[in-house]
C-alpha cells in the first residue's frame, strides 16, 4: 500500500448524474469516476472526484461534473500504477515528488487524458 485517501462524494451531486454515463453490466450499474491527486491544497483538500469524460469531452473542454473531493491522509511517497492481470506485473512504481506536468500534474505521459 502507498496511499490512503479520505473523501467524500455529495449526496445531491448523485442524483444529477446523466443516465448516459451509467455502465450497464451483467451483475450491476456502474458509474466511471476519476479521482485526482494534486499537488496543491485548498482548505486543506488535494483530491477531487469527477464523473468520467469521455475522449470527445475532454477535447471540447466541456465542464466536469465534480462529485466530491478529500484528501491524502498518509502516503509512502510512491505510487504503482495498476496493470490488468493479463497485461503482465510489469509495473513500474513512480516517486509522488517526482517531476510532473506543470499543466496537468500528470505524472505519466501516457494517460489518455
């Protein structure tokens, strides 16, 4: 384990949720979220929780629908990223302190977003 996170998601925020983003599975409805870590705090909160956008989204810059937010309660200083089973166990951990996108805070090139 490298990090726990304290956060909360707001009731009202739930039932605005467009249908469309539901997933429909065979055991279950699921709803895609992001959860992002930055480095900045305000009032003491460097997380929040958004519903998912899909790529077209993003591209259009259209407004996220934030859920929540919390914070970053203990951490060890690293971070693995998570790789399917299938893939292999080939996951490189990467240092929270390392070096990041001064836009984004990303701390992996490859994200699709």
């Amino acid at each position: 384990m490298s990090s726990l996170i304290s956060a909360s998601i707001k009731a009202s925020e739930l039932k605005k949720i467009d249908p469309n983003k539901v997933i429909k599975g065979k055991k279950d409805n699921y709803i895609p979220i992001l959860i992002s870590v930055n480095d900045d705090s305000q009032y003491g909160k460097n997380v929040s929780i958004s519903i998912q956008q899909e790529k077209e989204e993003r591209e259009s810059k259209a407004p996220k629908h934030y859920l929540g937010n919390g914070s970053v309660i203990w951490t060890d200083g690293t971070i693995k990223k998570g790789v399917k089973e299938d893939e292999g166990n080939n996951s490189q951990p990467f240092a929270t302190t390392g070096s990041s996108d001064a836009n984004t805070g990303a701390l992996d090139s490859d994200l699709p977003f």
